[in-house]
C-alpha cells in the first residue's frame, strides 16, 4: 500500500524550477569551487569534501561498482529513447521532423553520461541494462510492428521520460559535480518529451482513451518493477526507492492530468502499478 500512500502524498505539480530548489546555497558554492578543480580530481570532490558534505565517496569501489549499472542504465534508456521517437517518426509522418528533433537531443543527453562514467572512471555494465529494458523494449517493439501509435507514446513520451526525470531529480543532489551540471541541462529536455507526448495524446483522446487505459495496465507494473530492480544500486548512490517512486508518480500523474483524465481515472490508472 505504500505506493498508493506516496502517489496521493506527493500527488502535485512538479516543475523543472523545483529542481534547484533542493541545492542549498552551500552545496553549490562547493560543488562550483570542486568543479575548478576538476583536473586534479576527476569526481570534482575527493572523499573528505564528499563526506562532509553528507555526499557518497564518488571514488569508492562500491560506488563505482554501483555507479557502473546505474549508469548503464541512464545510457541504454538515452539510446532507446533515441530509437522510439525516430520509430514514432514512422508512425505520424507528418511529425517526423519534429521527432527527429526529440531523437537527436537524446544522443546528446547519452554522450552526456557517457562522459560522466569516463570522468569517474567507471565503464558502464551496458548488457546488464539491455536486459533491464528488455520488457519496455519488446512491448513497444511489438506495439511498433502493430502500428500502435497511443502506445508506443505512452511507453515513451510518458512512462520512459517521466521515470528519467524523476531518476534525474532525485540523482542530481547527490551527483558529483560534473555529473550534476549535465544531469541539470538533460532534466530539462526530458520535460520537453513530456510535454510532446502530453500534448500528442491530449490532441487525440477521444480516439486514445481505451488504448492508452490498456497500455497503461501492460507497462506501468514493469516500470515499478525497473524502480524496485535500481533500488539497490541507486541506495549506494544515496538515491531513496521512495522518493523515487514518489517522484515517478507524481510526473505520470502530472501528464495524465495534462492529457485530460480526471483524478479518479488517473488514481485508477496508478493502481494498474499495484496489481500488475
Ligand atoms: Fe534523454
Ligand atoms: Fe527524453
């Protein structure tokens, strides 16, 4: 019952804004003074300043070998991403252009973790996360090759960005300070996929509703599944399951509320994520 308990708790608005709120003033003073000293400590804090900051040891065997799934994940998720809004493009033709657009920032958002794995010194467990995603994957594969197009927005512009964006938010406060200023530039972007799918399905409700309610019941429980699998990897990275599942939540809901279902139809939705 807890997941319900968190989604009516943290049921809100969630804007991009809100994510620098949760930076205090101090934590980015340090995090701008480390990142000048990048060079001579590729993590941007060494263990001392990391801890006394209340921080993981970004230089840690643990962390990295936390770090090296985790990451994976954030790579494959960007390359998936990618490949679904150009599928998509397959789709509405008409919006190809525009999801080619979607596609490209994606690429750069994976260079961006790439990088950050570089500068840890970590290399990313990349089969670990294809089998993470296999089940998202061949459920829009098969969606795809149905020509379900409600579909294959709801496992992407929806479900698929709003778990990056809460990942992002939630990782962001305790990322070292090269990973947290491109991790702060790629939330962004993600709340713009958001808005596209949102907008997309909003457009074509009275057509989507009965798809989207039954994609909707098919993928929310593999999501919670993937939030449940990271737990462990993400508590090393000092990443709370239930402030990730919370923040999930409140993201799915905010896009179902944008799309035009009510409170009780999305409540209804949510549930899928119980019993599944
Ligand atoms: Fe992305
Ligand atoms: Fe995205």
């Amino acid at each position: 019952m807890r997941l319900s308990q968190t989604f009516f708790a943290r049921a809100g608005p969630f804007l991009p804004e809100m994510v620098t709120v949760d930076a205090t003033p101090i934590l980015i003073q340090v995090a701008m003074a480390t990142l000048e000293t990048a060079v001579a400590s590729p993590s941007g804090a060494s263990a001392v300043e990391s801890q006394a900051l209340g921080l993981p040891d970004f230089s840690s065997d643990s962390y990295k070998d936390a770090y090296s799934r985790i990451n994976a994940i954030v790579i494959e998720g960007e390359q998936e991403a990618h490949d679904n809004y150009i599928s998509i493009g397959t789709l509405i033709p008409e919006q190809a252009e525009e999801l080619t657009k979607l596609a490209r920032m994606e690429l750069k958002h994976m260079r961006g973790f790439t990088a950050c794995a570089s500068n840890l010194g970590v290399t990313a467990d990349m089969p670990f996360a294809k089998e993470f995603f296999l089940p998202l994957h061949q459920n829009f594969q098969t969606a795809l090759a149905e020509g379900k197009v409600v579909t294959c927005l709801l496992i992407q512009a929806i479900l698929i960005e709003a778990f990056a964006i809460s990942a992002y938010h939630i990782y962001i406060p305790v990322a070292d300070p090269f990973a947290r200023k491109i991790t702060e530039g790629v939330v962004k972007d993600e709340y713009t996929h958001l808005n596209y799918g949102q907008e997309w399905l909003k457009a074509n409700l009275d057509t989507a509703r009965q798809e989207l309610e039954q994609a909707n019941r098919q993928n929310l429980p593999l999501v919670r599944k993937m939030l449940e699998q990271v737990a462990g990897d993400a508590a090393v990275l000092q990443m709370d399951q239930e402030d990730l599942m919370a923040d999930f939540l409140s993201s799915y809901q905010e896009a179902l509320v944008e799309v035009g279902f009510t409170n009780r139809e999305i409540a209804k939705m949510a549930a899928a994520a119980l019993v599944g």
